[in-house]
C-alpha cells in the first residue's frame, strides 16, 4: 500500500558513478541486498548522519573514513542494520570495507560503509564479503534502477530520480535513490539517500548543500516519530562534467542548488508515499510564527498525533484533533483568537472556533483526497516550515508487528 504511482523515473547515467548490484542472502535466499557504488578518482562526497546516540557501526566508521580521505566506493546492505552490536559490530563493519578495497585496488578508509535492517543482530560479513566480486563485476553507470530495489528492506517500491539541465552553458546530470518506510523521523531516519551529480563542486559548497538540501527535505519528513540508528544521506560530485568548479560564490550556485533541491524533495517525498500502511500524503505547512522552532513544535505535535492521523486513515474530518494539536504544541502566548487552521482550501478554526462557513460535507470532500495540506496560520511572525507526513493505518501495525518473522 502506497500513496500515487511510484514509477521509477528514466535514469541518466552520471559520469564518474557506477553501481554494482549483487545477492548475498542475508534476510532472503536469491534477494539483491548489497549494493556498491564505484566513484571516479577525485570525487567528492558529503552527508548528513543520524542524531541517534545509537547510532550503528557503519555511521561511526562512514564519518570516520569521510574525515579521512575522498571516498572511492560505498557498500550498502540491506537486511541487517548492524546496530547495537558493540564493538564486534566495528569490527564487521571494518571487515567488509577490508574486503571490498582489497578487492578493488583502493585503501580501506575510501571505502564507507552503509547497512539498514534488524537491529542488534551481528553482521553475516561473509556473506557480504562473498556477494562483493559479484557486486563489483557488475558495476555499470546504467545501474540506478536495480540499485533503488537493492537499498529496499519495508519499502513496497522503490524510489528514485533524475534529472539534466543546463548549468552555466554547461550540461549537469543527477541521479539519486533513496529507501525508507518505517522509523522515520527527521535528524534522519531509517533511510538511506544517495545522490550524485557530475557537476564539479568545492568540497566547503558541497557540505553546504548537503547539509541544507537535507535539512529542508528529509529532515522535514516523519512516518512515526522514531528516529532510526543507521540514516545517511550522502551528496557525491564526480566533477566529471565539462563546466568549472562550483564554489560558494559561483553565480551558478542557486541554480545547482534549485536543480538539487527538486531531486532531494522528490526522494523525501518517495518515502512518505511509501510509509507502512500509508494511503494518505500530508503536507502540514504552518506559517506566521514567530520563530523557526515553534513552526516546527507544531508541525510535527499534528503529524505525530496518533489521533490525527488515524483519523486521516479514517478520511473522517475529525478537525477538533488538529486544534487540539496545535493548542498542546507548547507555544507560549499563544493567541488561540488569531490563528486559523486550513484542511485543503477548507477553513476549519478561526476567531478561537469552528469557522463560520465550515460545513461537514466540505470537510469530508478534502478528507476524501489522496493527498491532503494541513494549513496552520499563527497570526504572529513572518517564519513558516513544512513538515511531510502520512496516516497510520491497520496495516502499519502489521508490519511492525511481523518485522522480524
């Protein structure tokens, strides 16, 4: 079950980047569940990582290795998240990056290290290990797609897209693929992005944008308010295309940023379509608040009320859940008299109340959409942020329930 069509786009080949795909069996016997990426010698990457003090043995030893030198492979596994395991989980993880630079020529800290699945489980190594010539024979620019299904583990699809555009004279390419269904809640969640351009980027402009990109995108999207162990969202620029290096002055730095952002956002997106049980896509958008925070506060208190969004599953336009929500947001002052609230072109509370023009029927037209924006007017500042979430539905408890059986 997932919200709109979810059909891969057609992937461009991004010059410098190539994906090896390869079974090691680690949940499923035949199941592709290890995924390497091959970047052009003097590539650049950048990320952003999961604020969980858990966080799992490949996070530490991906920013241990990213600190050290320019990354030339990245392995990914699906199946096993390789997380609170302790320091046999560093060794497991170190052991397959071994493994994979002995392989491929390279030192181990150019290898960084990516998992996603059970956690508390000890990484099956070997059989990573004995998936890797098979992933790294198979290595081709033309690979995205079968990527994007070999990151999945709860995903009912994969998720990806792409993008050309001109850039100064100049034509760029990106391509990204992202998973996540379940325990997703910004400071990244399980989820797992990768995205890659040509363009040739400074390494200071390149951080700059990862860092925002990721900050408005999947850092602004919330299945269920668990934050995973084991996110990352990681930036790579080849530097393979014609055009010159792109710095935090270039005058062609907006428009690389646009042309990113849109990619970043279509993939955070993906997820929340894509959440367990999802059959609805919400944007709660709230603006005239006085600080960025207290936006935010009330953002995520709608989107993680249970009561909001198994009403949402219900289609019920149950709108006394969302004034609720925004009344225990913990906005200090806050005058209940200014605020209005929104459900599609709908106004439900204004003057403290109901809306004088509300009517059930109009309520219950936008409640039956697919896609539904929550709107939240504070009448007191000129910030306002977005926040995407979906419904829980029965299904969301079945999975979780059933997760590791």
């Amino acid at each position: 079950m997932a919200v709109g069509p979810g059909t891969l786009p057609e992937f461009f080949p991004v010059a410098g980047v190539r994906l090896g795909i390869a079974s090691a069996g680690i949940k499923k016997p035949g199941r592709k569940d290890v995924v390497v990426f091959e970047l052009a010698p003097g590539s650049r990457v950048a990320g952003l990582f999961t604020t969980n003090q858990f966080c799992a043995a490949p996070v530490t030893l991906s920013r241990r290795h990213l600190a050290e030198k320019a990354p030339r492979y990245l392995l990914i596994n699906t199946g096993n998240a390789n997380a609170g395991t302790g320091e046999r989980g560093m060794n497991d993880a170190l052991a397959c990056c071994e493994a994979l630079a002995q392989q491929a020529g390279v030192s181990a800290s150019e290898v960084l290290p990516f998992s996603t699945g059970v956690i508390g489980e000890p990484l099956p190594v070997q059989k990573i290990v004995s998936a890797l010539p098979d992933a790294l024979a198979s290595t081709a620019d033309n690979r995205w797609a079968e990527a994007a299904s070999g990151i999945m583990t709860t995903d009912t699809r994969p998720k990806g897209e792409s993008a050309k555009f001109d850039l100064g004279g100049y034509t760029v390419t990106i391509s990204g693929i992202s998973k996540g269904a379940g325990m997703i809640r910004p400071n990244m969640a399980t989820m797992l992005g990768f995205i890659a351009t040509d363009a040739r980027i400074a390494s200071d402009a390149l951080q700059t944008l990862a860092s925002e990109l990721g900050e408005q995108s999947f850092n602004r999207i919330t299945i269920d308010g668990d934050t995973s162990t084991n996110d990352a969202c990681m930036l790579i620029a080849s530097g393979q295309y014609d055009g010159p290096e792109i710095t935090l002055d270039s005058p062609h730095l907006p428009a690389l940023r646009d042309a990113l952002k849109k990619v970043y956002l279509d993939l955070a997106h993906a997820i929340v379509r894509d959440g367990e049980g999802a059959t609805k896509f919400v944007t709660i958008h709230v603006s005239g608040a006085a600080a960025q925070q207290e936006a935010l506060d009330v953002a995520y208190t709608v989107a993680h009320s249970p009561l909001v969004k198994t009403a949402l599953f219900a289609s019920d336009p149950n709108w006394g859940r969302i004034l609720a929500a925004v009344g225990r947001a913990g906005i200090a002052d806050l005058d209940v008299n200014a605020l209005e609230i929104h459900l599609g072109d709908v106004c439900l509370v204004r003057n403290g109340g109901r809306a004088e023009d509300y009517s059930e029927e109009r309520g219950q037209a936008v409640m039956d959409q697919e896609e539904i924006t929550i709107a939240i007017d504070l009448n007191r500042g000129d910030i306002s942020e977005t926040v995407w979430t979906c419904d829980f539905s029965h299904d969301y408890v079945t999975i979780n329930a059933d997760y590791r059986s």
